[in-house]
C-alpha cells in the first residue's frame, strides 16, 4: 500500500511549534491552521471571529485555540500577546494573515476607508510583530510569514488603498528581514493570486453566467486553475520550516504562473 502523500496526513514538520495566525477563522487563514496543525503545531488563531461560528468542521479542542483579536487595535493585540504568553510560553511561527479588501474608486473612497484597510492590512502586521517578538525571541528558527498579495506588484481597477497596503506589506517584510535577521527571527511574504475564498467569491458571484467567469479566470492562469486556501499554506508551512534557513526577506509569488504571463490582444493570442 503506498503512503498518504496528502497535505492531511502531515509529516510532523510542526511538530512541537507554537504558531499564531491572524485571520484564521475562515478562507486562506483557515488552511493554514489546518495544514499546521496536521503537521503537529499548536495553533492559536486570532480572529475578530470565533472560527466555530464561521463555517463548518473547525476542530477547536485538537492543537488550536481561538484567543479574540482585532489586529488594528493595539490594546488588542497586547491583550492577545499577554494571554499567548500564560498559555504557551512563547511563539515559533507568526503568520500576519487578516485582510481585508475593498473595491471602490479613489473618488468614492473615504479617509474612513482608506485607514481601515491600511489599518488591518499592514498597521495589523507591524503591531503583531512589534508586540510578539519577545515571545519570539530565543525560540528555535522562529518566522514571521505575512500575507501579501499580486496585488503587491500590480493593481485590479478600483483597488487604490488594497494595492498599496499589500506592497507595504512586502516592504514590512523586507525591511523585518533586515532588522531581525540578527536576531535570528527570518521573515517572508506570500503573494497569492486569485484564490477562492469569501474575500472574492462576491465579485464571481454577481457574474450573469459564473460557471464561464470562472472558466475565463481560469484560463488566465498557465496551470489553468484558481488557487486554493491549501496552495497558499503549503508555501506558508514551507517558510517556516528548517528547509527555508536560509530564506529571509523574499516576496514567493504563488499564483500558478498568472503574473508571468505577459498580456496580448485576443486576435493575437494564439499565435504566439
Ligand atoms: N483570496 C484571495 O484571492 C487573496 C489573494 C491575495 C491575497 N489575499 C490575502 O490573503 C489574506 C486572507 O484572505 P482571505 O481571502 O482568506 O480573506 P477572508 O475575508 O476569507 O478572511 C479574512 C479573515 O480575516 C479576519 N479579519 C478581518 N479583519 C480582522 C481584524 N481587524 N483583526 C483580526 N482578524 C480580522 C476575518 O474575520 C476573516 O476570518 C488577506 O490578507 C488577503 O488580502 C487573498
């Protein structure tokens, strides 16, 4: 009988790890704390949401707990570093996931707007990490992996202040890389393409005819899919792991080829 060679099975490759994941109720925050977890981490998800009340099959009494957290708020946040603390000892791996997006003209945006996304977006990850770092500190190969987006080096039409919280994002990122490199604590981006979660699902949804939007968003990607939550934490897992020591500061696109694929005019497309 061959091995379970699924990401469910896990390889204990997180085995004895404590990791924090911000927006990990539900889409590609909730992967990434299933794909810990099966790997053998400990998983303490901050959420403004308690994951059980958000979709189906969270298992909460496994290797993962809920501690309420609103990234934007620093009270918040040193509320959850305090509680992580009592309960854990300290943090091996921060995965800064929580975002949000909004779709609007820079007319019809307000400074209101502005701020809320720029608050969860990147305000979230500098205050998780300002404030998780003495629990990081010492621990063994600890990682920080933020969450960032294509989005990060090319824009979607009416998505002004996203575009420039997810290149802040890969800027936070190389510029943590920088100063706790000497601290021994390596810190990544992952820049997802389209991947089917709620964050998005709206925009598919109000389509006349889904089933041949998604097709044609298909067919924008070389490997001719979307992308799933699970494709995203593979790579998130894999950062925080020993294989990727040497790995510190890198923006890892992983969007099935989508951002290499340089656009022609459909009467030329395939002709080339
Ligand atoms: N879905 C995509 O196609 C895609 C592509 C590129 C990047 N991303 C990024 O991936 C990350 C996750 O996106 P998703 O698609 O899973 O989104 P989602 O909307 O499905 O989930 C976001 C989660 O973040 C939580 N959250 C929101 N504000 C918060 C706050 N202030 N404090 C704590 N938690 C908060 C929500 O409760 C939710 O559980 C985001 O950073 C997003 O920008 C998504």
């Amino acid at each position: 009988m061959s091995a379970d060679r699924s990401p469910e099975a896990g390889l204990g490759r997180a085995t004895g790890r404590v990791v924090v994941v911000t927006g990990g109720a539900r889409g590609i925050g909730r992967a990434i704390v299933d794909r810990f977890v099966a790997e053998g981490a400990t998983v303490i998800v901050g959420d403004l949401n308690d994951p059980e009340t958000v979709g189906a099959g969270l298992d909460v009494t496994g290797h993962r707990e809920w501690i309420p957290l609103d990234v934007t708020d620093e009270v918040s946040v040193l509320e959850f570093a305090k509680s992580a603390h009592a309960g854990h000892g300290g943090v091996d791996v921060l995965v800064n996931n929580a975002g949000v997006m909004a779709n609007r003209s820079v007319a019809d945006e307000t400074v209101a707007d502005w701020d809320l996304t720029m608050a969860v977006n990147l305000r979230g990850p500098f205050l998780m990490v300002k404030h998780l770092l003495p629990l990081m500190e010492g621990r063994d190969d600890p990682a920080i992996v933020n969450i960032g987006s294509i989005e990060g080096l090319g824009a979607n039409a009416r998505h002004a202040s996203y575009v420039a919280s997810k290149a802040g994002v890969h800027g936070l990122t190389r510029a943590l890389a920088v100063d706790l490199g000497p601290v021994g604590i390596r810190c990544n981006a992952v820049a997802p393409g389209w991947v089917d979660t709620d964050l998005n699902r709206a925009y598919v949804d109000k389509h006349p005819d889904r089933d041949r939007a998604v097709a044609e968003l298909a067919s924008l990607h070389p490997v001719g899919r979307i992308g799933n939550p699970t494709d995203v934490a593979a790579t998130v897992l894999w950062l925080s792991t020993p294989d990727a020591s040497f790995v510190t500061g890198q923006v890892l696109t992983v969007d099935g080829g989508r951002m290499s694929r340089l656009s022609l005019p459909a009467s030329l497309a395939d002709d080339v």
